[in-house]
C-alpha cells in the first residue's frame, strides 16, 4: 500500500459518512418516536448483541491475539450506508435502517473508545504497548461524527443539489469503500493466505448467528416482518470501513495496514456473500 493512499485513508472514511449524514434529514429520526420497540431493539442489538456474538465466537476458535482483536474491532462498528441499502432491496423499514445507522454512528464516538480499548486490554496486553481511549474518541469524532453532521447540514442548506448529486456521492462513496477493502487484503495477504479459512469461517458464524439471533429476538418480541427484516440487517451489517481506519491509528503503524485489519476486510466481502441469498428468501415474505 502506497504512502498517498495510506494518508488517504481517514479522508476516505469521512466522506463515506459524509455521504451518510448527506443522506440524512431531521424528519428521519421522527422514525424513532413512530417505531420506538424496532428503534430500541435495534439499538440494542447493535450496541450490545453483536460484540457479545464475536466474543462468544472468539473465545470458543480461540485465533491468534491479532485476529481476536481485529474480529472485535470490527463487532464495536455500526453499520452504514450498506445496512440501508439492503434494507431498501429487502422491502424493510428504510426509514428504521436510516435512523438506527445515523444514531448508532454518532454514538460510536463514545461507545468504540470504551469498548475497543477493552478488548485491546485484553487480547493484545502481550503483543503491543497501550493505547488512549481518549485518542480513539477524538479520532472518531473528527471521521465520524464531524463529517456525519457536516453532510445534515449541507443537505439543509443545498437540498436539491445534494439530493440530484446523491447517486454521485454513493457511488463514490462504494468505490472508496471498494479500494480501502482492496487494500486491507493486500496489505495482509501472506497472513490472509495461512489464515483465510480460519477467518472466514469464524466470521461466517457471527454474520450467520447474528442474523438467526435478531429475527428470532424481533419475532419474540412481536416486531412486524417489516420491521425484523431491518432489524436483522443493521445487527448483522457492520462499516467495516471504520474498523480498517482506526486500524493503523490503534496499532501506531506508520505504513500499510496491520494485521488487525484482516477480518474486517473479509467481513467487507462476506457479509454480501450471506446477506444477498438471505434477502433474496425474506424480501416478498409478508
């Protein structure tokens, strides 16, 4: 990975969730006052489901302490603009995905600190020196936050420019999302080809568990098939792009990208592997 493309990097990951918040506008959130049960289950699900899945799943495969952090790293995400997307070809609740992917992302500034800090306490105490909570949160309001806001505002401000360009900016949006996989993958190849079918399948088994777990908590708990299908979408689609930024910045690498950035970039890959197929069979269901 060339040294321009590794300082791009974090610019790549703000205009991605700049496209987000452009995509976003106040009546979206009106969603959590009309849905408050899907809203909070999939709060809940996102903030606390999915890291307890991978640890349960980490600590049964028992990896190596890099890939062990890098699959949680990946756990602590929230989803993006992917997880509406497919909520929209699955026939769900969009205005539900948009809502649940803008306040979970916003909340990562405080949630991904505390939570990857954790976990690197814990998986990476003997392979690396320490890391500041306080860092990560700055990091994470300045490629997250900050541009999130900054696109609301501009869709406020530029309303119809942003919404004839909005088929511009998400497409640029999924090529930087595209090459900043692309690169992870590159970057650990060597370690991707003894690894690969480890990680998979391990990652595999979170996407799929996750997946089974949502629609069966949104079913028990009396969601409409409207609302699961979204519901199950956000729990099961992480931004493996912020995991592969905060990547380097977490393991102070100076060049290319660490081993920790491996599972999420499979994950960029598998999670269409596996959701597609299962869109496909729950879309027309009523």
């Amino acid at each position: 990975m060339s040294d321009i493309a590794f300082a791009l990097l974090p610019l790549a990951l703000a205009y991605i969730m700049f496209t987000l918040g452009a995509g976003l506008k106040p009546s979206d959130f009106k969603v959590i006052v009309n849905y408050p049960k899907a809203f909070f289950i999939g709060l809940v699900n996102q903030v606390i489901l999915v890291p307890l899945v991978a640890l349960a799943v980490v600590l049964i495969t028992t990896p190596p302490p890099a890939i062990a952090f890098g699959i949680m790293l990946i756990s602590f995400c929230p989803g993006g603009v992917t997880s509406n997307m497919l909520s929209f070809y699955a026939k769900g609740n969009v205005a539900l995905s948009i809502a649940l992917t803008g306040v979970v992302s916003l909340l990562s500034v405080i949630t991904l600190p505390i939570l990857i800090t954790l976990a690197f306490n814990h998986f990476m105490q003997d392979q690396a020196g320490s890391i500041s909570a306080v860092k990560i949160g700055v990091v994470m309001f300045l490629l997250t936050a900050l541009p999130v806001s900054l696109g609301m505002l501009a869709r406020y401000k530029f309303t119809s420019f942003m919404e004839r360009k909005s088929g511009i900016l998400n497409g640029l949006a999924s090529v930087f999302f595209v090459l900043i996989v692309l690169a992870a993958i590159a970057s650990n190849w060597e370690l991707l080809k003894s690894q690969a079918a480890l990680i998979g399948l391990e990652l595999v088994f979170i996407i799929v568990i996750l997946f089974a777990l949502s629609m069966l908590i949104s079913r028990v708990l009396k969601l409409s098939w409207f609302d699961t299908k979204t519901v199950a979408i956000e729990t099961s689609i992480q931004n493996s792009t912020t995991a592969i930024t905060l990547a380097p910045i977490i393991m102070g690498t100076a060049a290319g990208l660490p081993a920790i950035a491996l599972p999420a970039a499979l994950y960029g890959v598998l999670m269409y592997i596996i959701a597609l197929p299962v869109i496909a069979l729950i879309r027309n269901k009523n």
